[in-house]
C-alpha cells in the first residue's frame, strides 16, 4: 500500500503518476484540438509506454491497472445507467429488426476472421463481438458535434445502439462464462447458468429498480456519488467472484437505477468515467507490443473496411425503414462505423483470461481505424456524396 | 387551428417535438433531459436533415418563449386550471401572527370552518403532499388549498390573523 511505503516512494508514485494523467490530458486535449475521439489517442499512448514501448512504467503500473479495473466497471455503469427501462422496452418493439440485421451483418466479418486465423472458439466469439459493437460514446458526440440530434434520421441510429446496449446484457455474460469454462463446448453448460441469473437479475432490476432507486436516492450530490459508487463496485466485485464478470454486474446495477437517480448518476459518474476509462485504454495499449501490431495490420485493415460498409449498410437500411431519404440513410450510416470503448473492454476480457494472444492487437489496431475513421467518414462522407450528386444532375431551372 | 406537433422520443438524449408550419417549413424543438433546449428549422431540400440548430439554455428559452408570446397561454392555462366548476386552487401564506401557525391541522379545524382542503404544504424547497391531521404548520409555510372561492377568502384570513 502507498500509505504504509516510504515517503521517498509515496513522491515516486505521486510524480509518476501525476506524469501519466498529465500525458493523458494533452493526448485528450490533441483529440479534442481534432474533433477526434481520445480513444485511440490513449491506447497510441499505451502502446508507447509500456511493453517493447519507447519508456516503460516503474511504480505506477499497479495503480494503472487497478483504475483500468475500475474503469472497464465504470464504462459498464453508465452504459446501462445511459437508457431507462421503459426506453429499453419501448426500443425492443420497433427496433428488433433492425437490431438483428446489425448483429448478423457485423458480428459475422469478425466471427469468419477468427474462424479463418485458426483461433480458439471462445476468442472468434470475442472478434464477433469486438466488430460488432458500436462506440456509442463516440457516436453520441459525433451526432451532438455536428448538430444532428435534431435530424429526422436519428432515431434510428439511437434505436440501433439502444438494440446493442440490449444485446450486451446477453452478450457478456455468455463470454464470462464461456470463457471459466477453458474451451467453448465446455464453457456452453455455464452459459445456461449464466443466462438464467442475468434474467432473474434483469427482471429482478426492472421490476424492483426503483427499491435500490429510493434507497440511494439523496439531495447531496456527495451522498448519492458514493452511494452509487460503492454500490457498483460491490455488485461488480460479487459478479467477479461468482465468474460473471465484474463488467455484467456494473452493466446490471445501471439497468437497475432508474428515474431521477439515473439522471443524476450519469452526470456525477461521468467525470470519474473518463479519468478511469483512460486509465483503462492506457492500460490496453500497455500490455501489447507494438511490435505485435505489424502482423496483425493486414487482418485489422481488412476488418475495418468490411466492417465499416456493413455498419453502413445496417444504418441505411435502418433509416430506410423509418422513411428517411437517401442523403439521411447515408447519415445514419456513417454515423454507426465508430468502434471503441466497448470494442476494447469485449478484447479486453480474452486478453486477461489469457486466450488467443493476438486477440489484443487485432481488436487494438481494430478500434484505432475505426475509432479514428468513424467521425471523419460520420462528418464529410455524406457532404461529398451529395455534392457528386449534385454535380452530376443536371442544374435545376432558375437557380 | 394549431398545427399537428409530432413527439418522438429519443433514448439517452430527450425528446423531439415538430411540427409543419402554414408556409411548409418544418420547425422543431429538441428538449434534453439535461434541460438545454434546441431551436431545430429543417432543410427543404432535405428535409431529414437541419438547416439550422439554435442551441437554447434555460434562460435563453425563457427569453424566446416570451418573445413569442407563449407565457400569455401559459397564463391562461393557469387561470383555466384554477377554476374548475367553482372550485378554486390557491397558494395561502402562513403569516406569524396567525394562531394557525405552530398548531396542527386538526386543532386549527380548517376544514370544519372553511370547507377548504389544504391538499399540500410547500415549505422550503420541499413540498408534503396530502399533510394529515397531526401535521403542524408553521410560520412562513404555504398551504395549497382547493375549495370554493368563499371558503378560501376565509382560510386566507384565518393564515394571516387566526
């Protein structure tokens, strides 16, 4: 502990780690100076840092990686903190077809990637996962950036990433516990368990949410903070124990909360997301050598790009379905390409049960195309396209 | 004739309202759950997309709903709220002087002198919904009350002198 080390180590420690935040602030402020996703500036961090990096942490690595713990929880809670219940039900009616497309359309290039590199059956399902979702914190910020909240086409594109929030309640409770099992045939009689206690949970949450709601409920920001905090932590601690993972209980604590918690908790909870989430990419990108990165760089490249027209196709498709014309589908489209967070936290559980070794700097490379080419192609795709358009139809009479 | 407003819900986000207005350009207001408003006016070229996205704060909509005119409505919705078939809803202060203050509402006997209910007490930033009978006012409170006109004239004279 800090507390009981020598005053000399408690300033090594303090300097260090002061020097790590402080490298993260300017990687976020360049991304910002961008209008990029910090993301990938954080794991390019990471990856300069730490193994076969250029310097590597000394005493501050245990603290990195216990605030990447902590971070993984965190993303999780204000995922499920991100949608109320009813939003959920509301969602599940109109937005099933379109969900399903986008489950089948983008989770299979990664499935028949992982298929094709040989990999072991527990890590294809985390590839299918890693190509499947998409980063709704950096779509979020895309569409507020560019002033589309407002736009007619999205609410299918919200209505696709609340189907992904959705299938991340089934989805990562069947990784945790395929991947305690040791091999996918073994791990498929905990899946069934696994499952059955997600539901219960989730019907539990639904059902009795507002009980934990009220109980944590308070007019101090500080009270309700904590409260909510601690809370998580000891849920998702309990969910690591029984082999669930910490990310589902964390996940199943923001389902649980709901009305004016829920509000509050994702305002108050946010600032502390962001510090410990980069705490978490800088963490991932530690682990991989960038020498690792070189083999790899074709099958990312590959995945990115059919990956990314699929998640066009699936936002075209969608927006198309709710009467949206062409220059909006197009919108909706490129709006879905990004990867990120979830992306990572998805690898991230193959990388620490120690399956597939090249799992990490697959979905890394992965999440850096991507999270990188997703606003870019969200911002001016659709502008370029609709002016070619324009230029090849003929000039309207009287203008 | 008022146009026909569209709400749609957005999740995570808030709540879309729009409308066509008698000229055909579609207008809209994007209320977040955050409380920060935007002013939303549709392209028509393509009419999916915003030609203009006015981000409002709550001052800001405060300012733009009175420019249009919208708090005279508000105003009347109010009065029409406050006279439902003869009854009358009002907001009465506790005043010290009044012998209602620091006595609950069954020793007072509001009700058996006036025939008004007080169905809320707004104390602070807090509002008790339904007090019951053991509940003691007290100085500075208001007390929502509902009942004929009459019977409110005399509830308010009861607050302000006892």
């Amino acid at each position: 502990m800090i507390f009981a080390a020598a005053p000399a180590e408690v300033a090594l420690v303090l300097t260090e780690l002061g020097l790590v935040v402080l490298g993260l602030g300017l990687l976020a402020r360049l991304a910002d100076r961008l209008s990029l996703s910090p993301i990938p500036f954080y794991l390019v961090g990471g990856l300069l840092v730490g193994r076969g990096g250029l310097v590597t942490l000394d005493v501050s690595e245990t603290i990195v990686a216990v605030g990447s713990e902590i971070g993984v929880v965190l993303l999780l809670l204000t995922l499920g903190l991100e949608y109320s219940s009813e939003e959920l039900g509301e969602n599940l009616r109109v937005g099933l077809p379109a969900g399903v497309l986008d489950v089948v359309a983008n989770a299979a290039p990664g499935v028949l990637a992982g298929l094709a590199l040989g990999w072991d059956g527990r890590a294809v399902v985390l590839l299918g996962g890693v190509t499947y979702i998409s980063s709704s914190g950096v779509i979020s910020k895309v569409l507020a950036d560019l002033d589309r909240l407002g736009n007619r086409e999205t609410p299918s594109v919200l209505s696709i990433l609340v189907m992904e929030d959705l299938a991340m309640a089934v989805y990562l409770p069947v990784v945790a516990a395929l991947l305690t099992g040791g091999s996918l045939l073994a791990g498929l009689p905990s899946v069934g368990i696994a499952l059955a206690t997600v539901a219960l949970v989730l019907f539990a949450a639904l059902r009795h949410g507002g009980v934990l709601s009220r109980a944590l409920l308070s007019h101090s920001d500080e009270a309700l903070l904590l409260g909510v905090l601690g809370t998580t932590l000891v849920v998702a601690g309990i969910a690591a124990q029984l082999q669930v993972s910490a990310a589902v209980g964390a996940f199943l604590v923001g389902i649980a909360l709901g009305g004016a918690v829920q509000e509050r908790a994702s305002l108050l909870v946010g600032p502390l997301r962001d510090l410990f989430a980069a705490a978490f990419f800088l963490f991932f990108g530690l682990q991989i050598d960038p020498a690792e990165l070189v083999p790899v760089a074709g099958v990312a490249v590959a995945l990115a790009l059919v990956t990314a027209g699929t998640k066009v196709f699936t936002g075209w498709w969608a927006a198309k379905r709710m009467g949206i014309a062409r220059p909006g589908r197009l919108r909706a489209g490129t709006a879905l390409i990004a990867r990120g967070e979830f992306s990572i936290v998805i690898a991230g559980l193959g990388v620490s049960a120690g399956i597939e070794p090249a799992l990490g700097a697959v979905a890394a490379a992965y999440v850096l195309l991507l999270a990188i080419a997703g606003p870019v192609a969200a911002r001016y795709v659709p502008a370029l396209v609709t002016e070619r358009a324009e230029h090849s139809r003929p000039a309207p009479a009287g203008h | 004739m008022m146009a026909e407003v569209e709400e749609t819900q957005l999740p995570g986000v808030g709540v879309r309202y729009d409308f066509v207005t008698k000229e055909g350009d579609r207008v809209g207001v994007l209320a977040h759950r955050t409380g920060r408003r935007e002013l939303l006016v549709y392209d028509s070229v393509d009419p999916d997309a915003c030609r203009d996205v006015v981000r409002l704060d709550a001052d800001d909509t405060q300012t733009l709903a009175e420019l249009l005119g919208t708090s005279h409505v508000s105003e009347r919705l109010a009065d029409l709220q406050q006279h439902i078939e003869g009854l009358t809803i009002d907001w009465l202060p506790v005043s010290a002087t009044s012998a209602c203050a620091g006595r609950t509402l069954r020793e007072s006997a509001l009700r058996t002198e006036t025939g008004v209910s007080i169905v809320a007490v707004v104390r602070g930033d807090e509002t008790i919904p339904a007090p019951g009978g053991d509940f003691t006012l007290a100085q500075g409170d208001t007390a929502v009350a509902v009942g004929t006109p009459e019977g409110i004239k005399e509830l308010f004279r009861l607050l302000q002198q006892g």
